[in-house]
C-alpha cells in the first residue's frame, strides 16, 4: 500500500478525570468530531529517506527532517512531537527504508481540549500498521500509543488514548494490566460546551499532584470519593439511569473543584445549565478551561442550549459514543 487516510475521535471526560492518574478508573466517552491523518511512502532517490509533515492545525507546513534523525530520538517536544515519536516507536517494532508523508487535518482545533495528541497517536499508529501491512490489534495499538505518549509528556493516564483506540464509552481502570471495558450504551444525551479558555493539561495535573503532596491525608479521601463516584456512574450508565448520572456528575464537578481546578467560566456555565433543568453538569478533563459536559434531557435541551449561550459558552455539535479509530474510504 502506498497511501491511506485514517481517522481517529476525540474525547470527553464523564467521570474520574485527575482520579485516574493515581492508579485510579475513570469514564471516558469517544466524539464524533475526527483527527484525519493521511500517510504516504515516498522513494526519494536522490536523498535519504525524510519524514515530511502537513499539519496546518499545528502550525506545521512542508515540515521534513531525516528519519533516521527521528528514530534515533528518544524524546521529543514541539508541534511535531507526537507525530515523531509515533514513527520512531513504530519503526522500533517494523523498520522502514522509504520516507513518510504525514499529511493531518482535524474537525477540531488543538483548542477545545477534546484530545488531539491522543487522536493523532491513535491515528498515525494505525496508519502507519495498514501501510506497513501488519495486522495490529486494539490492544498492540494501544500499548504502542502509550509508549508514544511517554515519549513526549510523562504524564498522562492514557485515558484519552483508549477512547481514540476503541470508540464508544469505556471504563477505564489505570492498572497493569490496564483494564479497558467497553459500557453498553448507544447513545448518551450530553450537551458539550467549550468554556472559550484553553487548559493546559500537564500544568493542571502537576498541580493536583503538588497538592496531593503537600495534603495527602485530605486529598487521598477526595480522590477515593471519585473513584466511589466512577462505579456508581459505571451503573448509571449501564441502566441508562439518566437522573442518577446527572447527581454524581455534579459530585464529580464539586470533588474537582476542591482540588483547584474550577474556573469562573466553567462554573458559570455548570451552574446555569443545573438551573435552567439539566440531570447534571461537570466540567471534562484536567480543568482551567475547555469543556464543560451537560447531562440533559430532549425536553430540556433547548433551553439548556439557550442559556448556556446567553453565558457566552460554545455549545459544540457534536454527538458522543463515536467509533474509535478506522480507515477513511
Ligand atoms: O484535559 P484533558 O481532556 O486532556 O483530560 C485530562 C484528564 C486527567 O485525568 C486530568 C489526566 C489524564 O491523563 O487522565
């Protein structure tokens, strides 16, 4: 093969966010708004072998550098980071003597915090498995994306990654061996809102981790309380028990606020849409801005949307429970 187009979903928070990198298990629900990446081999005749990159959502245009730079690499940063450490860990497993055209574009930008870095690991591993012809599975896919990511951030509970690798909503439990169970469910009747400010993900977990150090004896028994949250919200969504889910996703909301990671606007728009009739609302992933998640019903939508628009959020169209990672056609 010498091109293929594959694309990968982001990501939303229901439940367990911050708990999940201490060990912990969380719920985290695939969107159907898609990282696309196109790879192509090159023989270059002329010169050794380079890996190219076209990724305008990065900042990337007619981007090249020797492969054999990339796979002799151990670390690596910048806007091309996790494409390169996606080939040098594949090429760890496959060696390859042609170049590579890496090719992306995304239906949404690096802003809204729906999880580009694990879409595009997801994407690139996969891609690069059918245009080398190796059969890889979910779970090969899976790990080959964790040791990716490791790469470039040390941490990251690869939460995100399961939600791009397999789709739909999973319960994952961040212990070896990693536990990634698909939930039952087809859809989830969630309202996604970006609260207009980027948050920088690994800032916010450094912080929670410096609190847990400085407090452990008070954060410990918050971090348990959302761990009892995610089993509950795991029932919840087997039985489609809408009322309930809405309830701890507002516990949820509440033990992340206490440990620092609220935000004015992310409370505001959580606190309007419980007021106008939502099940619950919470805000998605690490906090300090992105998205926040409302639970409601088809009667009460309209008017949750309204509301959270007058707040000066971005209600966002996108539906949850989306297919993970796929060939394009
Ligand atoms: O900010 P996001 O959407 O990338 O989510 C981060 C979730 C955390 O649990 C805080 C970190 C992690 O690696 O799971």
């Amino acid at each position: 093969m010498m091109s293929v187009t594959v694309s990968a979903p982001g990501k939303l928070f229901l439940l367990g966010e911050h708990a999940v990198v201490y060990g912990g298990q969380c719920i985290v629900t695939a969107v159907n708004a898609r990282l696309r990446v196109t790879l192509t081999q090159h023989s270059e005749t002329d010169q050794a072998p380079r890996l190219m990159i076209d990724a305008p959502d990065v900042d990337l245009e007619e981007w090249a550098v020797p492969l054999q730079r990339v796979v002799d690499r151990g670390g690596f940063s910048g806007p091309s980071a996790f494409i390169e450490s996606c080939v040098s860990v594949f090429y760890r497993y496959h060696p390859f003597v042609s170049g590579l055209h890496v090719e992306t574009n995304s239906d949404f930008g690096a802003t809204l915090g729906l999880g580009s870095s694990s879409a595009i690991v997801a994407a690139m591993l996969y891609g690069l498995g059918e245009l080398f012809d190796m059969q890889l599975t979910r779970d090969e896919l899976f790990e080959m994306g964790i040791e990716a990511i490791q790469q470039v951030q040390k941490t990251g509970s690869g939460a995100d990654l399961a939600a791009a690798v397999y789709g739909g909503t999973v319960y994952y439990a961040n212990q070896q061996p990693r536990q990634i169970t698909p939930l039952e469910v087809e859809s989830l009747p969630l309202v996604a809102v970006y609260s207009g400010e980027k948050a920088g993900t690994v800032n916010y977990v450094r912080q929670v981790r410096t609190l847990h150090e400085q407090l452990p004896d008070i954060i410990n028994p918050v971090i348990d309380t959302m761990l009892a949250v995610v089993e509950a919200g795991r029932t919840a969504v087997e039985s489609r028990d809408w009322e309930q889910l809405g309830r701890l996703m507002n516990i949820q909301h509440g033990l992340l606020h206490a440990l620092g990671v609220d935000t004015v606007a992310l409370a505001t728009l959580v606190l309007i849409a419980r007021s106008v009739g939502a099940w619950g609302a919470k805000l998605s992933g690490a906090g300090g801005g992105d998205c926040a998640i409302v639970l409601v019903s088809d009667e009460q939508r309209a008017q949750v949307v309204e509301a959270l628009r007058d707040m000066g959020g971005e209600v966002l169209e996108i539906e949850m429970n989306a297919p993970g990672v796929r060939i394009e056609v």
